[in-house]
C-alpha cells in the first residue's frame, strides 16, 4: 500500500478502491476526483499508471438485482472486464463498477434495461 501513502501524503482521497494481486504485481484500482493529480503523483513515484473509463451502475441491494445489468451486457455482446461494487448510504442501494469494453454501448443497454448507469454528480453524491 505504498501507493496509497503517497496519494495520502499528497492529500488525494480515494472515492473506491480494488487491489487485486499477480504473481508479478499488484493492481490497484482507484476512483479519485482529481485524476491528473494522481497520476502525476503516482508517476513522479514511480509507479505505472491507466486511466480508464467505468461505468458506475445503482441498483436495489438485494438478492438477483444485478441479473438485468448482466443480462443486458450479455445479450449486447458487451464484454464485461471488471467489477466490483459497495453498498450505498442507507444499505438499500449498492454501486457496482464496471469496467466494459464498449461503455457508451454498455451504458445504453443497461439504461434500457431498466438499471440506472450514474452520471459523476449523482456517484458523488451517493458516496460523498
């Protein structure tokens, strides 16, 4: 977590975070609202970094709510990367994070499907 320390002592919040480990590596995956700040950070410490797009998606918190966001992807053809989510305040919503290989696509089948993808304000405001 030395990443972390540098990002802390640099005054950066984390908004998520995934760490996920290779044999090689660890894989730190972050949501932070200063972006380009970060990245400096992290770079001038020496550390790799991508940016990527993900998408943020709301649903009820209980048992099967995710099957319409999957399904969805699913029979759009979209492929599904990475996710990981976390409850929402309140305990009646979570927030999955997803990380698809076509978001504008992704974002539209979920939307129909019934499932809400947020925009940055709304993310904020549900973990803010």
């Amino acid at each position: 977590f030395k990443a972390y320390k540098v990002l802390a002592e640099n005054g950066i919040s984390l908004l998520t975070l995934s760490l996920a480990d290779t044999k090689d590596f660890g894989l730190l995956r972050l949501i932070i609202k200063d972006n380009d700040k970060a990245i400096k950070i992290l770079e001038e410490a020496g550390y790799a970094t991508v940016l990527s797009e993900v998408l943020a998606v709301v649903i009820n918190d209980r048992p099967g709510a995710l099957l319409p966001v999957l399904d969805s992807l699913a029979a759009n053809d979209i492929n599904l990367e990475y996710t990981y989510a976390f409850a929402a305040r309140g305990g009646e919503r979570a927030v999955f994070i997803i990380r698809v290989d076509d978001a504008e696509k992704a974002a539209a089948a979920i939307t129909k499907s019934g499932c809400k993808v947020l925009t940055l304000e709304e993310f904020l405001q549900i973990i803010d």
